[in-house]
DNA sequence: TAAAACCTTGGAGTGGGCTCCAAGCAAGCG
DNA sequence: CGCTTGCTTGGAGCCCACTCCAAGGTTTTA
C-alpha cells in the first residue's frame, strides 16, 4: 500500500511560519523514496510523476530497481520546490532540465531562462504589494464598521 | 459567434510593465459583456462563468435579457482580479460574495476572512523573495561561468 | 519464516479554473 | 428584408498538476 503523505503541505497551525521540512541527516548520500517523501514534503507519487514527465535527472537504482535518491537529487527538487512557488508551469521546469542534461553548451539558454524568470518573480511581488494595499483599505473599512456597531452597541 | 477575447491577458511587450487595462469612462454605469471584457481582460465565458458559480453579485439585465453591468460590478470584479493574483481559490471568494450578499452581520466574518488573506499574502511575498534569492545566486553563477567561457574563447 | 511495511509499474481518475459549442433570439444597417 | 454582429443558455470538453489503483515484487521486523 502507498504510503498516503503524513506531511500535510498546508497545515493549520498559528504560529511560528511555514512547516519547515526535516533538515537533511548530513554525511548521508542515498535515500529511499520514502526518505524523499518526508524530507521534500511532495508525495511518492509525485516524485516518480516528476521522473515519467523528464523533471528528474536519472535517479539511482538499488539493485532490486528501488529509487535510491542522492543529495544532488534533493537540491534539484529544492529548486523545483521554489520555482513551483513562482507559479512557474511544470513543463518550462522540465525545458530546463533538458538544457541541464543537454550540458554546458546550454548555460547562455539557461541564464535567460533563470533571468526572465527572475522578472516574473519580481512582477508577481509587486501585484502581490499592490493587493496588499487593497486589502489594507478594506481591512480598515471593516475594522472601522466593527468600531462603529461596538459604539452603537454601548449608546 | 463568441468574440474571442482580443485582449490577451499576458503580453510579450518588453517594457512598461503590466498592460493596464483601459480605464473606466467616467459618467457611465451600464455596461455590455463585451465591454466589460474589454474593461477587465477576462472573457465573456469567464464573466458569465463567475455569475453561475455565484461569484457575482445580482447583474442587472435589459429588457431583453441582456446583461447590464454597473460600476459597483466593476469594482467588484477589480477586487476579484487581485484576489486571483493572490491564488485564493475562487470557492473562497465566492465564500466572501455570499457573506456580502447576507448583509451587515456578517461584518466580522469578513473581517477575519480578509484579515487572514492578507497574512497568506504576506508570506508569499516572502517564499517569492526567497525564491528570488536563490535565483540571484544561481544567475550570478551562469553569469561567472558565461565570463569564463567567454575569456577561454579569447585566449 | 511469516507477516507487515514498502517499493515497482502503466494507466486511469480527479479537481480547479476555465473554454468552448450549438442553437437560438435580438438589434442595427444598407 | 436579409446580413452581420452580439447576446443568451446548459452542458460538454480541456489543460494542468497531481492522485490513485491494481497487481505484484522486496525488505524489515518479530
């Protein structure tokens, strides 16, 4: 049976920020999948999703054909990780996966490809800080609106 | 025939950042479908969509029928279109238009709802800066490695 | 050694957010 | 009057990013 994802990608606790994914046990360089799971937070259905579309360059095999994960593997899916966040489609990741396997011929396209990403990353935090205003001003509408009715309720 | 929106919501343009939609007429306060595509980017499709999930507030009609927008509408479809860039789900928002239809009492239920939006806000704004950074880095890398290719080829 | 937990595959299914279609009514124009 | 253009509807279809399933092989624990 499939492990079924323990750790929620979104949970609800108040404080204290994002759910910091288990740090890496250092001095380590072979994971299983499961391993994989619990240290990226995306399930095992995922990660072998990632491998069938090309995200993935190729993972290690056990000798029986089990993924076995390695630290380059994790740091690439922290960088899918991140670029996920920017909204970035799945299929321009895998684009550059391909320019990576493809090798050093393809820095000049992977550069441009980093820096227009850059860009919309930039233009996503500044519609992100114009909603905010808005949201400020209606935040105080209602706040104000609560003053009022506590007041009207006091008279 | 559906009018197939002829203004595309992502641009390829190189400078001046996002295109603006074109501003409101002042004076007026009905509007077509298709005039309200032209005023928001989205199509008729998507408005007409909005209406049936429950997205919208109660849209006037002609006597024929036909849909007949007013400012508030508008203004309403501005506040929808921020919240969208925020990537809130459109049955949360639909949520908020059914706490505005129901009237004054639900002031603070609003009040927590937008209060909550804003702080999701807050911390993309941050993972999209982190993310920034560590495309900052790896852009500086490609950069360095561009310098050193370029000098190999020189000398 | 036997049970429980974990891993493998290809392919099918899901949910969100649109996107489009067909068939028909209505208005403006030459 | 006929043509073009625009609007109406319910329902079907599409794309993306997963998400799950069935049927079987492997590894670990007791």
């Amino acid at each position: 049976m499939e492990t079924t994802s323990t750790t929620s990608t979104a949970s609800a606790d108040s404080c204290a920020g994002p759910p910091r994914q288990p740090r890496r046990p250092d001095g380590q360089d072979k994971y299983t999948i499961s391993e994989v799971v619990t240290l990226t937070g995306l399930t095992a259905h995922t990660l072998r999703w990632y491998e069938r579309i090309g995200l993935m360059p190729h993972i290690d095999r056990s000798h029986t054909g089990q993924r076995r994960y390695r630290n380059r593997d994790l740091d690439w899916l922290d960088l899918v990780g991140k670029l996920r966040l920017t909204g970035m489609p799945v299929a321009d990741m895998v684009r550059y996966a391909e320019l990576v396997r493809e090798g050093d011929h393809t820095y000049a396209e992977r550069f441009d490809l980093l820096k227009s990403t850059r860009d919309d990353v930039l233009s996503r935090i500044a519609e992100l800080q114009d909603t905010l205003a808005v949201l400020d001003r209606k935040i105080n509408f209602y706040a104000d609106a609560g003053q009022a009715l506590a007041s009207e309720r006091a008279s």
